[in-house]
C-alpha cells in the first residue's frame, strides 16, 4: 500500500478537512441513492395503480362495490394510494353529504370538490416527497467537492513551500488526493440530478392524470346529483 | 397531517431502497479499497538527480599508465645505476692495478717487440672506449631517472589537483542541474554534451552543444540551465587559490549532461 498510489490509500492519507468532505459526499451519496431507489420503485408503482385503476373505473363497475372493495384492502393493513384515495375522499364526501336530508345540490358537490382538492394535494405532496433533497444534493455536492479539492490543494501547495526544488512528484499526490473529493461530489451530484429531472417530470405527469381524474369524477357525481 | 408520519413508513420500497442503496456503496467501497487500483506508481517523493560528468579536454588515463608503468621502471634504475657504478669503480681499481703492473712489467721487459706494444695500445684503448660508453650509459640512466623523477612529482601534484577539482566538479553539477527545468520529451537515456567556457570569475562566457542528445529541446534546456547558472561563485576562490587549475580544468571545459534517475 504505501508504493502503490491506490484510490484507498490517497483517500486514508488525506487530510482532515479533505476526508470529512469525502465522508459528506458519500453518506450524500447513499442517501439520495435511497431516494432515488425509493422514488423509482414508488413512481412505478403508483403509475401500475393508475393504469389499473382506471380500467377499472371506466369499465363500467357500480362505485359502491369499487368503495366496499376499497375497503376490504385497507382493512388488510394496506394502505391506499393515488388516483384511488382521490376517489374515496370525493365518494365518501359525496354519501355523507347526499345522505343528510336538506342536500343542496350545489352544497354537495362542492364538498366533493373540496375533499378531492385536499385529497389531491396530499397525493402532491407524496408524489413530490424527497425530490427537494435529490434537487439539493445535486446542486450542492459538486460544491463541497470542490471545497475539499482547494483545500487539498492548498494543503499540498503550502508543503511545496518548504521544498528547495519543486518538481511535479511533490504536488502530485496531494493534488491527485484532492480530486478525489471532486471525483466523489460528481459520482453524487449526476444521479441526483439525473432523477430529480426523470423523477419531477413524473410526478408532473402523474399530477396531471390525478387532475383529468378528479375533473372528470366530479363531472360524474354531478350528474348524478342533479339527476336525482 | 397525522397521517403521513404513518404512510411514510408504509411508502413502498424504503426497506428495499435502503438495502440495495448501501450495498450498492459497500460494493464500491470494496472495489476501492481492494481491486481495482487504477495505477501501480511509485509514490517515493525523491528529487531527481541528474548525473553529469565533467570531461577534461586532456584525458589523464594516458599519462598515469604511463607512469605506473615507469615507475617500477625508475627504481630499477636506480638498482641498475648503483651496480653500474660499482662495477666502473671495479673496473677502475682493476685497471690501475694492471696498468702498475703493466709498468712493472715494462719495467721489467723494456725490450718488448712494438707489436706487443700495439697490441697493448690498442687493448687501452679499447677499454677506454668501454670505459666512456658505460659513463654515457649512465648519464643517461640518470637523466631518464630525473625525468621520472619530475614525472612521478606532477602525477602526485595531479592528483591533489583531480581532487580539488572534483569537489567543483560536484558544485559546478549541483548548480546546473538545480537550475535545469526538465522538458516533456527528455528520456532517460538522453546525453548531451555542452562545452562550456568560464572567465576567472566564475562567470559562464559562453555554451555551446558539443555533442547534441538528438533530441533538440532536451539539449536547449541544458544549454539553458547552464545561461540560468550564469556565474559559479565558488570557481573565482578557485582562481585565486590556483589559478593554474583553473586554467587547466575549467577555463575550457565539457560537460556531459545526462538525466539518468528521472522518472519517465
């Protein structure tokens, strides 16, 4: 290890400042990784119940059995996400209040609305959690790699200093050593950015569809109502 | 509100997320610290030190076989001379010794025939001859024992000098190579010799390349380090203290420049 210019031993032999920028950068690294793993698996997901969904919906089933089966699942301990939670607020908003006697018409479906815009923001925000982190991650990682890069560098450029001749092999490895900081703040920043760009714009998709969804539901509840 | 601190630990896949996030950074951190190491380099920090190599425009090899061939040679003369020398004196006291006889035997045979007197002339004459031959052989010994004599005393005198010289030899190195910037192309094996002439004080008069590396930029930078030089303060105490060394070894000098510990 100590002939041999290894990755490992510029990364041990680093200074202080330089290896706490590095500690940084990797536990950063890790943790938008998991975001990242976390956000894919979640995104791909709530897209499958979308689809399903939606099929479903539009296949014509009566919507209290779609409520009642609804129910079962979440009686199973499973939680209910997406387009299905924006129908059940705006369904069960929609019972309540047709149930109550003195039903205006115009009464209930703004309750409907109401129910379906919180429940909506809430499907925002779940769609939308994490990403700040990744998009901070990716903006700030390469600047704290290159903070521990001057650092080194400067580190390596005052040991010249004292040196009466100064050859490239005296700064070479403390400059080598310092890039790695840079070299480990791109490895975190890249796949950040990267799915924070795919991730953000899935999400705005996923809103988008959530949105039609709700319109149109109400349009359905609507007629309902005022059929009635 | 008080629903997502629930939700968020039923969000699918953190569990799954987090285990393949940290195995996936353990794997690199493996791959790190024991495979891959992208280059196996010498990490040493050591200055590189050129050797360089004074050439002296007179080579002394010659003149110190020489001499140690004759040296031997001086103390056998000596030997030589001595046992000449007893051997003359021999021949001398001999020569009286029979010449008294001789009298006496003219003495005693006043009528010898003139042939025998000849004859006897002529036998004087030719011991004279000897005689003087071997004085002239010995003078001569003589003269080539003074002249390894004075030979022996200058390769003594010279090698006091070689060391004195050695010693700026090593500062005149020291300061050129201090003073050279390695270009990108020199190699190894590179050798240039510059011829280099230097005034009393020290100061470099002028640089010129002898012998080129074949490799122009290399041989500019020696040519160049040894401008940047510019004066060898050291060589004017050398001057004053014999400037007879001086102008034998560094008035007119060459120099063979060679990187030979670089790391290329």
């Amino acid at each position: 290890m100590t002939e041999q210019l290894s990755l490992w031993a510029l990364v041990v032999g680093a200074t202080l400042p330089v290896q706490l920028v590095m500690l940084i950068l990797l536990a950063a690294s890790v943790v938008s990784w998991v975001m990242i793993i976390q956000r894919g698996l979640y995104l791909r997901q709530t897209r499958g119940d979308l689809d399903t969904f939606e099929q479903t919906f539009w296949s014509g089933v009566d919507l209290n059995e779609l409520f009642r089966s609804g129910n079962g699942r979440l009686n199973k301990d499973n939680t209910i996400d997406g387009v299905e939670s924006l129908f059940r607020a705006g369904f069960r908003e929609f019972n309540r209040l047709s149930q109550s006697v003195s039903a205006d018409p115009d009464a209930v479906m703004e309750g409907v609305e109401r129910a379906m815009r919180v429940a909506l923001s809430r499907e925002e925000e779940k769609l939308n959690m994490n990403l700040p982190f990744l998009a901070s991650v990716a903006s700030v990682s390469p600047y704290i790699g290159l903070f521990g890069t001057v650092w080194g560098i400067m580190h390596s450029f005052r040991g010249l200093a004292n040196v009466q001749q100064a050859t490239l092999a005296i700064v070479a490895p403390g400059i080598s050593e310092a890039l790695i900081a840079t070299a480990m703040g791109l490895f975190a920043a890249i796949p950040a950015v990267l799915a924070f760009n795919r991730f953000s714009a899935n999400a705005d998709v996923l809103y988008n569809a959530y949105d039609t969804f709700s319109d149109e539901f109400s349009s359905i509840l609507h007629r309902r109502v005022h059929s009635d | 509100m008080r629903l997502l601190p629930v939700r968020l630990g039923k969000l699918p896949g953190y569990s799954v997320a987090i285990v393949s996030s940290l195995s996936l950074h353990g794997l690199l951190l493996l791959i790190v610290i024991v495979g891959w190491t992208p280059e196996r380099k010498d990490v040493q920090i050591r200055p590189q030190y050129i050797q360089a190599t004074l050439l002296q425009v007179k080579p002394p090899k010659a003149p110190v076989a020489k001499k140690a061939a004759k040296k031997p040679k001086a103390v056998d003369n000596k030997q030589q001379k001595l046992v000449v020398k007893k051997r003359a004196e021999a021949k001398k006291r001999e020569q009286e010794k029979r010449k008294i006889r001789l009298r006496e035997e003219k003495k005693k045979r006043e009528a010898l025939t003139k042939k025998e007197r000849l004859r006897k002339e002529q036998e004087q004459a030719k011991k004279d001859q000897q005689k003087k031959q071997a004085e002239a052989r010995r003078r001569e010994q003589e003269l080539a024992f003074a002249d390894a004599l004075s030979e022996e005393e200058d390769y003594i005198s010279a090698a006091a000098d070689e060391q004195l010289v050695g010693s700026y030899k090593a500062y005149i190195r020291d300061r050129i190579v201090n003073n050279w910037s390695r270009p990108p192309s020199a190699r190894r094996n590179m050798k240039v010799v510059l011829g280099i002439q230097l005034v009393p004080t020290g100061r470099v008069v002028s640089v010129a390349v002898e012998k080129t590396s074949g490799n122009s930029a290399f041989d500019r930078s020696a040519e160049q380090a040894v401008y940047k030089v510019e004066r060898f303060e050291k060589l004017q105490e050398l001057s004053q203290a014999s400037p007879r060394v001086f102008e034998k070894t560094f008035r007119h000098f060459r120099l063979t420049f060679t990187p030979d510990d670089l790391r290329l």
